[in-house]
C-alpha cells in the first residue's frame, strides 16, 4: 500500500506534470472505481489543473473548481504515460481502473491490481467533506506536529503502539510498512501499549517517527512514479524482510502473521531478544 512517502512523491510529481494543463477526458474503466456521482467525471473535463494536494495516503488534483481526488488503497496505483495508448480503453478483467488524459496527449492511469477491488476516486467541489479525509488526523510532517502534540495524541491509548501509529484518524498517512520502520527505529515493541511510554519513550518514538518519513520522503524526492514502488522496497530494513539480518544488529528479523496483514521486528533491537509469539498459536508478548 502506497503511504505518506510515496504519496507525497506522486503529489509533487503530478503538480509538476500537471499544473497549467487542461484536462480533455475523465475515462473510468471499472465500474467499481467511482465513489461519487455528483459532480460527474466530465465536470472536469474542459478544466486547467491548478495544483495538487496530498491529505494523509489521498490525493487531490484541482481544478480551481471540481477536485479529482483518489485514494490508491492497498493494490491501486498510478502510472503517467506520455503519450497515452491511442483509443478509448475498454472495461476487462485488466487494472486499468481510470484514464486522465490532458491536452497534450499525456496523462495517467489509475490501476488496481488483485481481486478486491478497494481503489476509490471521487469527484467533489470540496476534499475536506469527503469522510475518508474529514476522519484524518494531523499529518506527521506539518510543522505544528510537535513532540507535545503526539505526546497529547497517545496520552489515554489503551491500544498497542502498532495499531495506534496505523490509525488514520489518530495521525494520517503511516501505514503497515512505516509503521513497523518508525517502531524499529524508536526500539520499541510493537506491542507496547501508546498510553503507557515514559516522557522518554514518547519523545525516542517522535524522534524516529520524524526521521523515518522524512527520510523516506526524501529518498522518493525526484523518483519517477515508476519506480516508487522499488524506491520503498529498498529503503526499508525490518518490514518485508522476513528470515534476513537486521541492519543493525544482525539478529534474523521475524514476522508476527494475520488474518490480512503482518508486522517485521527485531527481536534483538525491540522486544529484549524474545520473539513475539503469533496470535494464532499463543499470547502475545507485552
């Protein structure tokens, strides 16, 4: 799932790309893809893109009226091609999802890989109104996120520092990999409880929730869209990493499995050297 980096590089991408350039044709593919029907896809069309914008893991291109936003969910992504394939794009069984086209006959498509189908692009006068954005908490990288804002933000947490840093409306933009990146990072379980870290604890994990993004964004900076996806793969040292040495210590990084999703950590570096137990088999470590 693309996350704060990779989003943030797509935005300064397509602001590049786009800006000053005319939209001729919204061309949805799969039936699935739109969330809104009011304002219609063609609102756009005819319309000079203005900027682009990023709230958390969504993406808004404005028009000075109507606003294309897209959230690419865990399988969807975004592909710039200049030009674009010549005809109207036909709905099939393919990831094409929805064509942008411009005056100049670039563009890009949204794609979705995989049989659930989560990718959603709306259309709206107004980003802040849609509810996936209006639920989003502060974003980790603006300037008054400060070490005493987190600090309030995990103050009463009863959940494990793991899903309180995933959660969209706590902060907005880290997903499964940053998450298990900052943890990592900050030497800490994932299963340490938000409410209970020491002054200390808090300000090791801001520190490295900070460092970790904004490094992340940087190695992102000036990456072509199509290699985002291999950019993040390569920066990161615990998550996807299963049965490898850890950068750090060397200790072999181990996985914690669910129903939909897993977590990477280092046993040496977070959790005093014992392995996390799997929550299909036993209790977890705390």
């Amino acid at each position: 799932m693309p996350e704060l980096p990779e989003v943030q590089a797509l935005r300064d991408f397509l602001d590049g790309e786009l800006t000053g350039h005319e939209i001729v044709r919204v061309l949805p593919v799969a039936i699935s893809v739109l969330k809104t029907y009011d304002p219609p896809v063609t609102a756009l069309e005819g319309r000079t893109v203005t900027g682009v914008a990023r709230y958390g893991k969504f993406l808004a291109v404005d028009t000075g009226g109507p606003q294309l936003v897209t959230h690419l969910a865990r399988a969807g992504w975004l592909r710039w091609q200049d030009p674009l394939p010549s005809g109207v794009p036909r709905p099939g069984k393919g990831p094409l999802a929805l064509r942008v086209a411009l005056e100049t006959g670039a563009g890009f498509d949204l794609t979705e890989a995989g049989t659930q189908k989560r990718l959603a692009v709306y259309v709206t006068e107004d980003p802040a109104a849609l509810p996936g954005i209006a639920r989003l908490g502060p974003d980790p990288l603006a300037a008054d996120f400060t070490e005493e804002r987190f600090a309030e933000l995990l103050r009463g947490e009863r959940r494990r520092i793991k899903g309180a840093l995933r959660d969209q409306g706590l902060i907005a933009g880290i997903g499964n990999a940053y998450s298990d990146e900052i943890l990592h990072a900050a030497r800490m379980s994932p299963y340490k409880l938000a409410g209970s870290l020491t002054a200390t604890e808090t300000r090791e994990l801001y520190a490295a929730l900070r460092a970790t993004l904004e490094e992340a964004v940087e190695r992102s900076r000036g990456v072509a869209a199509a290699r985002l996806k291999s950019e993040k793969k390569s920066g990161l040292r615990v998550h996807g990493r299963t049965g490898e040495p850890c950068p750090v210590c060397g200790d072999t990084v181990r996985e914690v499995s669910f129903a939909d999703s897993s977590l990477q950590y280092c046993p040496t570096c977070q959790t005093g050297g014992k392995p996390l137990a799997d929550r299909r088999t036993s209790r977890f470590l705390k």
